[in-house]
C-alpha cells in the first residue's frame, strides 16, 4: 500500500510518500513545499494544489492521508489551514484517492506509543521507524511522514 500524507499549512507543506510492504514502512519521498508570504493567499493555495495534483499522478497513491489541525488562538490561520486541507481533499477526490484522516493524537500514539508525547519525541521515532536520507528537515515534513506512518499502520490494503 502506498500512501501521500500531508501535514496542510499554507506558508508549509509537509508531504511524504511512504508505502507498506512485507510489514515494513519504507519512506519513498519526503519535502516540505512553501510559499511566499508576499503572495496572496489563493496564488498561494494553487501552487500548492499543483503540487499536490502532480504528485498523484507521479507516485499514485492508494491513500491519501491528512493531519486534522486545532488552533487555538488565530482563528484567521486556522480558516485558512482549513481551506488548505479542503482542497486536499478535493484532490484527492478528484482521482478517486481514498482519504483517511487522523488527530495529533492519534499520530502522536501511532509513532511515538503516547498521546501526549511532544514533537520532538515523535521526530525521534519517525527517525527509527523509516529510514530518513540525511539531510536537515522541518517539523512540517517530519510531520507528514508521522501522518503517512499513521495511516500504514491502521488501514488495511483493499
């Protein structure tokens, strides 16, 4: 099984590929995309939309799998994160991509065993669970991979 897992930002996008085979989680492909904060925000949303849209139809996908975001305080961030995860979504509707959704807790228990584990904890395990090229990375695409994890280990192939 092979799935796209997005950690939805608008400034950052975290993506990964990661794909499930003879029991082991292999990461295919990783990246964080980012846009200008001198764009506006829908010239924002389409160029990560084409990116998302290309890669579907690079790496085909099984599943497509997003993290759910909460805020707390900037709800004007929050709206705007949520307008990324519904074109996400679109997407992955459009090709017919079964999608599958998960809370940061449920992340947070798929990789590192414990709901309240923090970021850094849930890095540390990413890093054990699949082999990660060297090189530096953000949160975001750490995240992404963590969400790719999560839905590996809780969906079946059909």
């Amino acid at each position: 099984m092979r799935v796209l897992a997005f950690d939805p930002g608008y400034e950052r996008l975290g993506v990964a590929i990661l794909e499930k085979q003879k029991g082991k989680e292999e990461l295919l492909y990783s990246q964080c995309f980012r846009t200008s904060k001198t764009l506006p925000f829908p010239q924002r949303l389409k160029i990560l939309g084409q990116e998302a849209e290309a890669l579907i139809k690079k790496w085909k996908p099984d599943a497509v799998a997003l993290e759910e975001v909460y805020f707390k305080n900037n709800a004007k961030t929050a709206m705007q994160v949520a307008e990324v995860r519904g074109m996400l979504t679109y997407i992955a509707a459009l090709h017919d991509v079964p999608l599958h959704q998960y809370t940061p807790g449920e992340v947070k228990v798929a990789t590192a065993g414990s709901g309240s584990a923090d970021k850094r904890a849930v890095a540390a395990m990413v890093a054990r669970l699949v082999v990660l090229p060297a090189r530096k990375r953000l949160d975001d695409e750490l995240d992404a991979i963590a969400v790719g994890i999560t839905c590996l280990a809780s969906t079946r192939p059909a």
